[in-house]
C-alpha cells in the first residue's frame, strides 16, 4: 500500500505515525488525549484522511476498535496517552486477546530519558501490557519508528489474530528520522502457517467419509479467517450433509437459516447440540478452542468420538481435548483442501446419515430454548425474538454485554452472515457491547446497531453515549432491564441457597432520562403487547436510543450445563423447578466457574 | 477411547492427572531484544508451568540471536503445551525440546553442563581436606589466601550437588551456579 511520494522521507516521529497509519489502510482511529501523545493529535489535526473518534474514557475507545475489527475484518486502531491512558486500555487489550480479534494500540510514553523516574504519567506499559496483547514494542529511536508500526499491524493481523502495543515516548514523537513505507519482509521468527499438511487432510476426509455420527464444531477462528473460510464452510456442510454447531463466538459462520443448523452448543447451548456432540463417532473442530464453557467436564467429554481439530495456532492444538488429527493453518485455507478433496474422492452418502439425523429430531423435540410465555410480562426472551422478528430483513449488527441477556440474544437472535454479531466470549467483559456498536456504527454508518444490553453491564460504559452523540451515531441500545444482574443471580440460586448477596440493582437510573440527558432518544417498555411499536420507534430514530425493556426479573436462562458437568447432563427448562436448581450443582463443582 | 487431557490454561477443571511429570531441558533461540527474556518467563509464571534452570545469553551477535535454556517439569503433554507456548513469541525462533530430541537419537539425556563458583574459608585439617577432594572432583583454585579457597567446577548438575554438599561441613561460605547449558550429542544442530 505504498505510493511513491512517502518513500523514505524525512519528517518528525507524530508525522510517521499518522503516515503508517495512512499507509496501512486506517481509516478511523479511536482515542483520548493526554499529554503524552499531543504531538501525534496536533498531526491529526492537520489532516482529514484518518478520522479520530474521541471517545469518553480509554476502555470505550478499545471496545469500539474492537467492535469495527470485527464487523470489518479490518484492524482497530486506538489512540491513548502514557499512565491512565494506557491502563485504562487493558481491559479490551486482554478481551481481544481471549477473542482473537486484531487492535493496534498505540501509547503515548514519557520522554526516554525520564523513563523509570516514576514521572508524572508514567507507567510500564509495556510491562503491563506484555500478557495481554500478542506482542508489544517500545520505541527508543525514532528512526525504528515506522517499520515498528508496520510490524504492528502485520502481527495484529495475521496467524492468529490479536491485540499489540507501541509505546511511543514524547521525545520520540518529535524527533526527525526518516520514514520507511510497509515492507513486504517480515521478521524471521514470526512466520504463522496457513497452508494445512495435505497428508493430514485427506486423513480427515477418510474419516469423515466414514462418520455414522458426525459433527461439525465451527469457532471464532472461521469468522477471523474471512468471508471466504464462512463461504467454504456452507459448501462442506451442503457437500456432507452433516450437522453443524458453533460456538458463541463462531455465530453468523454457517447461517442459523440453514438445515444442518443444531443450534449453538456450550454451556447455554441447545440440547441437540451438546447431545450431537456427546454421542458423535467423529467431530470435526474448525476455528475452535475447546474453551471450558463448550466442554462442560472434560472426562466425560464426547466419550466415543475420534476428533479432528483444525486451528491455526498450535498451542491450541491438544491443549484441552485431544485431536487425533490436528491440522495446523487458516481455517479457510484447510478448508478450501478439504471440500476439494472431498469432492474428488468422497462418496457422499447422506441415506447413511439418516437414524442420525433421526436422532437429533428427537433430542430438537426436546424444544431445549422453550419458555413460558406471559401475557402481562415481557418474557426476556420473547423481547430478543421480537427484536429479531422485526430487525432481520434490515442490515443489522448485534453486539452484546455480558450475562443472561448475552445468552439469550446468542440463543434466539439467528445470524446468517458472518461479522454480523459481536459479543466478549472468552473475557465475559461486561461494558463491552455499547462502545462495541459504536465501533460498528462508524464502520458501518448506515447500518442498524443494536446493543443487547443488561442493565448492569450497559452502566460500565454507559459515557460512551456522550460520544455516539457527538458522532451522530444511532446506535440502539436495548437493555433487558431485569433489576438484578441476572446471571449473577442465577448462580447464587444454583450455587448458594438463593442469597442474593449484592445482584440486586438498588438504585437504577432512568434510562429514559440519561438517555434524554446524553442528547440521545429514551424509550421506555413494560407490556408484551406494546413491545413491536416500542422497538419499531427505536428502529426509526435517527439518534442514539436508550430502550429500557422491562422483563421478567427472576427468569432464569436455560438450557444449562451446570459446572462440573457433562453434555447430556444438561439442566432443561421444563425440568427445572427450584429444587432442581437448587440441587443441580454438587459440592464439586462448586469450586468451578 | 479416553480422549481427554489434563487442560493447562484453565484453573476451571482440576481433574486428576494421570501421566507422570518429568524433567526435561529446552532449547529456545531468540532475538536478542528488550523484554525477550521476560516473554519468556512470564510465560512460564503466567500459565503456572516451573522453572527449575534458567541460562542466558547472546550466542550470535551479528544476527542478534539469544539462546536460553530452560529445565522444566512438566507431564509429556504438558510439555508439547509449554513449547508451542513458546514457540507462539514473536521474537521466538525456535524451541527444542532437547529431553525429546536426545530420546529420538536414542541416547537417554543431553548433554548438560553446568558451573560453579564455590567459596570455602578455614584452616587447618578443614582446608586441606577441601583442597584434596575439589582435586578429586577437579575442581581449579580460582583465587586463594590463607584463610578461603573459591573454586570453579564444571559438570552436571548432580556432581555440582554432590561437591557442594561435601563442602559443607568444611567451611562453605557462599555458592554461584549457573543454571545449565545443554545441547544434544552428534553433529546436527538444534
Ligand atoms: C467487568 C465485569 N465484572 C463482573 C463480571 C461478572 N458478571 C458476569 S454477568 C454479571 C451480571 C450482568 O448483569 P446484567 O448486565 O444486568 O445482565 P443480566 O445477566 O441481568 O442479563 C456479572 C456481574 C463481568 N462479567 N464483567
Ligand atoms: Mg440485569
């Protein structure tokens, strides 16, 4: 992406910055000032190609690049100063570490020669950041400058997506050296392998030929690896015929409308799902990470299956779960051979699959996301399968907080493409989802963002409305307004004789007030039956909106693995009274979260 | 099949294990840059592996290469997780895990030196009598008065022990060890 005037020339260390940026594709940066990155806003303000979003507080400014990276595929990019600034961005530093999910962050740093003087503003920040993001630099010598920032991006974005720092000290933002566009040679020791061992692959095609029982498990990993890997994902499906689940974060990968479609599996996943997965003869693992929260207790995990797990970073590999064929690449890159190959020597034989498919009829039978309706409360689950109904023909991006409200959205709201929902899966961030949709609102300014919200998290990053304002960014912010923090409170039912110690929201503001007071739209709704107009005026005002959704305070989200325990001994709704929640943990697993 | 694993990076599931852990050495080669060493070791510390030697140091100057040996314990597959955990640092280059290495060239362990500084005051029959087992176990006089001897030994890591524990109770005044440098036997490099 070089053009030829920014070859190799002279110019300050706050001009390399902004031209790197440039020069790798950035169109939005999301950022705070401080004294210690003024240099680089003074050249931010003498140009128009980088548009700087000025956030409310460095976490908001974290989640909203996160939010862009992922219904982009492009890096996030955010802008902070040296000592709070930076601190204040761990959070979504570790979030988009756990969820695989490209930032660049860039630091501001006191100058080097105060640095270890504890002066005002400083902190180790790239001692702080080092756990939490892919990799990190400190920039010393503004001549290192601009090919620091390239490596940046080209780390952050490639393997295995992630997270990275470069500090940069004020000294070195004024300096002159020269500025080198992006090469195309990357360091030797970072050198991530896509292309899958062909051996391997036409060994999985032979056993998936086989498979009387097949599963797929589809991850984050197919939506990291771009549109094509959700493209050859369907046609493996539609070429196989075998059933498919995907984790939370994999959602949109395989479309919800699809046949093969059994629901998302894991912890709140649909009883056909983890029923598939623990009676299958071979599971096939694309893009996924046999997280805890998908496996439920490991020794009785899918006792009878051989597994094949694609993933393209090794470590992930037999970390958790054995695979007794592990293939090393891009998810789409694999795949790509495997539909190949499939199609070249495969026989499929979708009669074979039949008492199979049979099966997973009965165990979809079960109706596992079945709740009760009622007619003077909105159920919270039938709010998401309104929100659904009434939004699904639009060009809509969900993202979400986290609790029971995040379930619910990932259990009845269906995504059939992919980019299309953003959620914190392995962090739990609450906070997450409002600057998330900011993010997705700027990279997408005509579409519909909807924030699913609880009424707990939504209040950890609520500022960020101020800054959807100014940005005239209409994000919609539906709050599934429970008064508890439920999904805290359902853990103390399960786990702690129902005391209900510190879930309960005492004080709760009014969400239709602080909307007003932010300069956005409140709405505010407490009957089933008016919910569609309610949600129809929040789809038509052209501004930020704050929905206050009164639901159901103690309904409990299900189905359930409850700690400890296996796939088929999942907690159904119909089964499960108080005493049986009450009991569904043992002292064991206890101990687990 | 019983296909499930210990799992090391969750604190979720503390399942028995069943495999046995063992000693093993790696070889890790990286670039020669700020921080390296603490990727490393935070690695190790961050996802609850041990460290039990740790060895340091420039070994290509031109190309900015640091090789750094490490002695572990871990289970076998605790072991295959610690090195594509290593191998995952950008500025790593390489791991080998040596224990492996030397299993597969059908030797029982690698090569494994270590050394150390031994410091031993006194006189009399004392300090004749560690003049003549540090001959034995030869060990070289490094600097020396009348009252103390600092000796220099080389070996592995039990004959180390072995010295420091006869010293003892003949004026052992301080140690300085190493940490162990290892590679494998034959003529392939790591
Ligand atoms: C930053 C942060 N702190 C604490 C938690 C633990 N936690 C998980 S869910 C939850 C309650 C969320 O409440 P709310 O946002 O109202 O959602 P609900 O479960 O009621 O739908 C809490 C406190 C967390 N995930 N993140
Ligand atoms: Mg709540």
């Amino acid at each position: 992406m070089t053009n030829g005037q920014n070859e190799r020339r002279e110019m300050t260390g706050a001009e390399m910055v902004v031209q790197a940026l440039k020069d790798n594709g950035v169109k939005h940066v999301f950022g705070y000032p401080g004294g210690a990155v003024l240099p680089i806003y003074d050249e931010i303000f003498q140009q128009d190609e980088v548009e700087h979003i000025l956030v409310r507080h460095e976490q908001g400014a974290g989640h909203a690049a996160e939010g862009y990276a992922r219904s982009t595929g492009k890096a996030g990019v955010l802008l902070v100063t040296s000592g709070p600034g930076a601190t204040n961005a761990v959070t979504p530093l570790q979030d988009a570490l756990m969820d695989s999910i490209p930032l660049v962050c860039l630091t501001g740093q006191v100058p080097t020669s105060l640095i270890g003087s504890d002066a005002f503003q400083e902190c180790d920040t790239v001692g702080i950041t080092r756990p939490c993001t892919k990799h990190n630099w400190l920039v010393k010598d503004v001549n290192d400058l601009a090919a620091t920032i390239h490596e940046a991006f080209h780390v952050a974005t490639t393997g295995r997506p992630g997270p990275v720092v470069v500090d940069i000290p004020k000294d070195v933002q004024f300096a002159k050296g020269i500025y080198v566009p992006p090469q195309t040679a990357p360091r030797t020791s970072y050198q991530p392998k896509v292309q899958g061992d062909l051996e391997k692959v036409k060994a999985a095609v032979e056993l998936m030929a086989g498979a009387k029982k097949p599963i797929i498990y589809s991850g984050g990993g197919v939506i990291n690896s771009g549109p094509e890997a959700s493209h050859l994902l369907r046609e493996l499906v539609d070429l196989t015929g075998f059933p498919i689940t995907s984790t939370l974060m994999g959602l949109g990968a395989y479309p919800a409308s699809g046949k093969n479609w059994v629901g998302m599996l894991g912890m709140h996943g649909t009883y056909e799902a983890n029923m598939a997965m623990h009676d299958c003869d071979v599971m096939i693992c694309i893009g996924a990470r046999f997280d805890d929260r998908i496996t439920g207790r490991l020794n009785a995990f899918s006792p009878n299956s051989k597994k094949i797990h694609i993933d393209i970073d090794p470590s992930s590999i037999n970390k958790n779960v054995h695979a007794d064929i592990g293939i090393l690449g891009d998810v789409g890159r694999v795949l790509e051979d495997l539909v190949r190959l499939w199609r070249a020597t495969a026989k499929t034989d979708k009669k074979a699959l039949y008492p199979w498919w049979e099966q997973i009829a009965k165990w979809r039978a079960r109706d596992s996301l079945a709740y009760k309706m009622n007619s003077d409360v909105i159920m919270p689950q039938y709010a998401i399968q309104r929100l659904y109904a009434l939004t699904k023909d639009m060009d809509t991006y969900i993202t979400t907080e986290v609790g029971q409200h995040q379930m619910w959205a990932a259990q009845h709201y269906h995504f059939d493409k992919p980019n299309r929902w953003m959620t914190s899966g392995g962090l739990g961030t609450m906070g997450y989802g409002l600057p998330a949709a900011l993010g997705v609102q700027i990279a997408h300014p005509d579409a519909l963002v909807i924030d699913i919200a609880g009424d707990a998290s939504v209040q950890m990053t609520m500022q960020e409305m101020s800054s959807a304002v100014q940005y005239e960014a209409p994000i919609k912010i539906f709050i599934l307004n429970n008064q508890y923090m439920g999904m805290v409170r359902q853990w103390q039912q399960l786990l702690h004789g129902n005391r209900l110690s510190h879930s309960y929201t005492e004080a709760m503001p009014d969400f239709v007030k602080l909307a007003e007071a932010y300069g956005g739209h409140g709405i505010r709704c407490d009957k089933p039956d008016e919910l569609d107009d309610a949600i129809r005026e929040m789809i038509s005002v052209k501004k930020p909106v704050l929905f206050d959704c009164r639901v159901a305070t103690l309904a409990n989200c299900f189905p359930m693995i409850p700690s400890g325990k296996a796939h088929n001994e999942m907690l159904l709704p119909d089964e499960a009274t108080d005493e049986a929640v009450a009991n569904a943990i043992d002292a064991k697993g206890r101990e687990l979260v | 099949m019983n296909a499930q694993l210990q799992p090391t990076g969750s604190a979720y599931f503390i399942a028995k294990e069943t495999e046995k852990p063992e000693s093993h050495t790696l070889s890790v080669l990286v670039d020669n840059e700020p921080g390296v060493l603490a990727r490393v070791i935070g690695l190790f510390s961050g996802r609850g592996y041990n460290i039990e030697s740790l060895t340091v140091s420039e070994t290509e100057h031109e190309k900015h290469l640091s090789r750094i040996t490490i002695v572990t314990r871990g289970t076998p597959h605790v072991m295959e997780q610690i090195k594509h955990q290593l191998e995952r640092i950008v500025p790593v280059h390489r791991v080998v895990d040596l224990t492996v290495r030397s299993h597969e060239l059908g030797q029982e362990r690698p090569l494994e030196r270590e050394l150390a500084l031994v410091k031993v005051a006194g006189t009399g029959d004392a300090r004749v009598e560690a003049l003549r087992l540090a001959d034995a176990f030869r060990a070289s006089v490094i600097d020396a008065n009348t009252e103390h001897f600092i000796f220099e030994i080389t070996g592995k890591g039990s004959k180390l022990d072995q010295f420091i524990a006869i010293m003892k109770p003949l004026g052992l005044v301080e140690i300085c060890r190493t940490g162990v440098a290892a590679m494998n036997r034959g003529p392939q490099g790591m």
